[in-house]
C-alpha cells in the first residue's frame, strides 16, 4: 500500500544519497543505476536525504549505523555503497534492527572472504 511504497521511496533515497555521497558518483549514473531515473530525480532525493539527517536524529543515527557497518567491511567504496544501499532496504522495508543486524554481519563476511 502507500505506506509500503514510501518506504521503498525513502530507501531508494537514501541510496541515491550515499552513492552521491561516499562512492562519488555523478547524479545521471546513479539514476541510471537505479532504474533509468532522471538526474533531477537524484538530485532532488540527495537533497531530501541531507534535509532528513539534518532534522531526524533517528534517521541520522540510521545512516551513522551503516557507514560504521561499512568502514569494518573490506569491500570497495563502490561495493560499500551498493551494500549500504541494501541494508537501508532492508531496515526500512521490515523496520527491524534484529534484519539489519544479520544482513549487516552476511555483508561483512562475504567481505572478508572476497
């Protein structure tokens, strides 16, 4: 329903922000990464994202959580982001910390074993 489809709006957000952000790429790839979106759509949800971490002291500490998650892992930036991009998938669709914990702990073992 609308509750579930702005969930998955706010994570795909929040991918297009750290792809922007920590692996520094440009908007029209990012769009084109995530569905052959329009660089303004990026553009405009990276601006969203930086608002909402700016305001939202829980979301904030949400995106601080994956980034500590990320530096521990031994992936590429490029790799880092898309396993960011998964885990607030994960956390915002089912909303719970126990999903992120286990998916965070797979992430950091694939990395090791690359």
């Amino acid at each position: 329903g609308r509750n579930r489809n702005y969930r998955l709006t706010k994570a795909r957000h929040m991918a297009m922000y750290l792809l922007r952000k920590e692996a520094k790429m440009g908007f029209k790839e990012i769009g084109m990464s995530l569905g052959g979106r329009d660089h303004s759509t990026v553009i405009n949800a990276c601006q969203k994202v930086s608002a909402m971490i700016s305001n939202d002291s829980s979301f904030r500490n949400k995106v601080q959580v994956l980034q500590n998650l990320l530096d521990k892992s031994c992936l590429s930036v490029v790799q880092q982001m898309f396993a960011a991009c998964f885990l607030m998938f994960i956390y915002v669709c089912i909303e719970s910390v126990f999903a992120l914990v286990i998916v965070s702990l797979l992430i950091i073992n694939i990395s090791i074993t690359l």
